[in-house]
C-alpha cells in the first residue's frame, strides 16, 4: 500500500516539478544597500523566479507595489520569488530599509 500511495504521489508531482525547472531563473544580488544588477530584463508573457540573495552586513528587503511583493532576508540568506508572466514594460522594486540607494527595476520585454 506504502508502494502504491508513494507512486501516486509522484505521479501528481511529476508535472509540476518539470514545470518549475523549466522556469527561466533569473539572480539579484543585495549587498551594502544596493542591488546588483539594478535592472533585470526578463521576458514578457513568460512565468519566471527571481533568485534573491543578501550578502550584506544587515538585513535587506526586495519590495515591490506594483508588483506586489515583498521579500526580507537577513545576512547570507537566498530565496526565490514567482513572477506570473508580466506584460511589456517597467516595473519599480526596492529596499526600505536602504531606501536613498537600494532603488531597481525588472523590465519585461
């Protein structure tokens, strides 16, 4: 019975699995209050993550109104966010906790 349920349960993961792998992934550095790069090009229409990291001293924040997201990480962690497929343009994130330089932008193209 253990066979069976673990077998099911790996058919019903299967697709979705495949499906985050083949997400474009795409890598934002924040360290000393800044982002790096400041602007990140992604494909319009296209589901994609975005890997975040803080490499600085203290705690940093990717947040975006537009977007509706909001992400804090303290020092030395990474983590991913999920961007449904977005339409042509420009679009506005940051951190407010370095609000005079932590300033960025995804544009979908």
């Amino acid at each position: 019975m253990k066979a069976l349920l673990s077998l099911v349960f790996a058919l019903f993961l299967a697709p979705t699995v495949a499906l985050a792998d083949d997400m474009p992934t795409f890598k934002l550095l924040m360290k000393e209050g800044r982002f790096f790069p400041e602007t990140i090009e992604v494909p319009a229409g296209v589901r994609f993550r975005l890997e975040v990291k803080n490499e600085g001293p203290g705690a940093t924040e990717f947040e975006s109104l537009e977007l509706r997201k909001e992400l804090v990480l303290a020092p030395g962690v990474t983590r991913s966010l999920v961007f449904f497929p977005m339409k042509p343009g420009t679009y506005k994130f940051f951190d407010d906790f370095h609000p005079q330089t932590g300033q960025g932008r995804i544009v979908a193209k």
